[in-house]
C-alpha cells in the first residue's frame, strides 16, 4: 500500500523532481473506511522540500462494508464547504474515484490541524463553553447555507441509493420510514421489535415541517477537532445528505450521551445549545423534536450498519469488526425504549 501511495502521488505531481512516503500506518478509529495516515515529502526542481502530512480513507470489500457510500461525492463535497462556507474542513486533495490505482476507491486528504481528544475541555468548563459554541455557530451555518451550493448536481438527494425522496419535507420523512421498514427484513432477529416499533412509531409523531438542508449526518463528539477555543476541523463528512436540519442536532444528543461528553449543556448564550441554533437559523428546535430525531438518525444510521451485522452473523464473511460492532445494536434497543418511554425496570 505504502509503495502504490508513492506511485500516485508521483503520477499526480508529474512536475516534482521526487515523491516518497514516510511514516506511513494504518488509523484505528472510524469503522466504516480503510484508513492511514502518511506525510509525503515533494522535492521540487529548485530544491525546496515541502512535507505533506495525507489522510487516505478506502472503500473496504463491498461484502464487508458497513455504509455504502462514495468517495467522488465526499470529494466534491469537502471542496465546496470550503468554498462556499467558513466552516473548517480537511482539503480532498487527490480521488482515485474507481480505484484504479488503489483497487478500491480511495481519496487523499490534508490532514486537518486540532485535537480531537476532549478530555482537556471536559476538564476546563470555560474552554467547554467556548468551542461547544463554536460548534453550535458551525452548524447552524451549514444548515443555513442555500444546498443547492453544496449539492448542484443532486449527489446528496439519496446518496445511498435506497428511494429517499427530498421532493418536499413529508416526501422524505415517509420515503425514509418506508426504506427502515424495508431494511428491517433484513435484521429481524431481536427477540423483541423495538427497532420495528420505533419504525411504525415515528409515522404517528412527526414534528413540524421545515426546509430541507446539507446534513452532516454522524454530527457527534468524535467528529470534530479544536485548537484553543475554536473549533478547527469537522471531519467524517460520507453520510452527508440531504434531509432535516434537525437530525443533525438528534445525533449530537444521542452520541453525547452514550459517549458521556455533553457539549450541548456547556452552550449558554441564548438559552442553551437549541436557542442559540435556533436564533441563528430561524428553525425552532424543540426537546420533542430532539427526542424524535434521535430516533430517526439512529435507524438511519443504524438501518445498514446492523444489516451488515446480520451477514456477519449469517457467515456471509468473517470480519472481526463486525462482530466488535455488534454492541451498539444490543445497546441500541434499550436505548430506543427509554427515549420512546417505554417502562423501565426498576434497580
């Protein structure tokens, strides 16, 4: 892999006197893409030696990959946040959009600058409060950004390809419960459905509409880096699409607390995390709508991240990963009875 790295990226600077690959190694973290970290050093014809620290993120086997999603579209994606948003994201610098050098798709992006470690802030309520809102004014420009900057070419309308319709707002709420539905077929083997009873549940107790936005989706506490008081990186953009602001907002609350690092509580202007949001979008966020949605970008999420787990189960391949995974879905299921106030049993 190190020497394949090499040979594209002197393929992609033709003009360099020499390319070579240091400190190359694979990245454990994110489950869904084959991750490494290298810098490449450039030799330019004058002399000048420029370092280059590279993340390359690459497709896993199709048999084993848990979100089916495209490194072309994040690609794009990543370059038109930066240029038509203040929001800091890594630079997609090459795409080896079919894998021809690669063998699967791949892309290679600078590495953004920041930490991720957010045990420094838990320690420092000030500097909490500080990046927590940042954060908070990041969001609240990605949803407020006109997506058809983001998404010209309709890339980010159904991006996994499952029949979700973003004609309108209840176009897309119900195509979405319908493809849950669907998927569940897939899954069903818990011993008790909550998973399918969240599913029907949702039709029953949707929120007010509003319009339709470029979503992070995986908007959680690992996803973003900071420096100082400022947040400095928002990364793991590939389940970007299309859809309702607030799931965005639901996911955050979700993964707070199930990781117990609660950003949404350090923010104090306005009110809290949700009103200050809400003023700068002009989208009213309510506690039930947070409710709602963490359900929702959970079964989103969720839907084919489970599935994968069924055909691990099933032996359809011998991925260890999968198998690690398979705690959050046991963990989901009791998860979803207690935001759905089902009756929980007593210490």
């Amino acid at each position: 892999m190190e020497e394949t790295l090499c040979a594209f990226l002197r393929q992609q600077l033709p003009q360099a006197a020499d390319v070579r690959v240091e400190a190359f190694r694979p990245i454990a973290g994110g489950y869904s893409r084959e991750t490494f970290y290298a810098e490449a050093v450039i030799v330019h014809n004058d002399g000048r030696v420029e370092k280059q620290a590279l993340f390359l993120r690459r497709d896993p086997p199709s048999e084993m990959a848990i979100l089916n999603t495209s490194r072309l579209a994040e690609h794009h994606l990543l370059n038109r946040i930066r240029q038509h948003t203040h929001i800091p994201v890594p630079r997609s610098l090459y795409l080896d959009a079919v894998g021809a050098a690669f063998g699967r798709p791949a892309m290679l992006l600078e590495r953004a600058l920041g930490s991720s470690d957010l045990t420094g802030l838990l320690a420092d309520p000030e500097r909490l409060e500080a990046v927590a809102t940042d954060l908070c004014e990041k969001l609240a420009e990605l949803h407020t950004t006109d997506p058809t900057l983001l998404d010209p070419d309709g890339l980010f309308a159904d991006p996994r390809g499952e029949g979700i319709d973003t004609s309108s707002w209840q176009a897309y709420m119900e195509s979405n419960i319908r493809y849950f539905k669907r998927n569940y077929r897939n899954i069903a083997y818990d011993p008790l459905p909550i998973f399918f009873d969240a599913y029907c549940s949702m039709q029953h107790h949707l929120p007010r509409p509003v319009p339709l936005r470029l979503v992070h989706g995986d908007f959680q506490p690992s996803n973003f880096l900071y420096e100082g008081n400022k947040v400095t990186g928002i990364i793991d953009w590939e389940n970007a699409h299309i859809g309702d602001p607030r799931e965005d907002i639901g996911w955050l609350a979700h993964m707070q607390m199930l990781t117990n690092i609660d950003l949404m509580s350090a923010v104090k202007v306005d009110g809290g995390f949700l009103g200050h949001y809400s003023k700068l979008t002009g989208i009213p966020v309510s506690e039930e709508d947070v409710r709602f949605f963490r359900i929702f970008t959970a079964s989103a999420l969720g839907a084919p991240i489970v599935a994968a787990v069924k055909r691990r189960v099933d032996g359809v391949h011998q991925e260890l990963l999968h198998m690690y995974i398979i705690q959050s879905v046991i963990v989901s299921a009791p998860v979803f009875a207690a935001v759905m106030g089902y009756p929980q049993p007593e210490a």
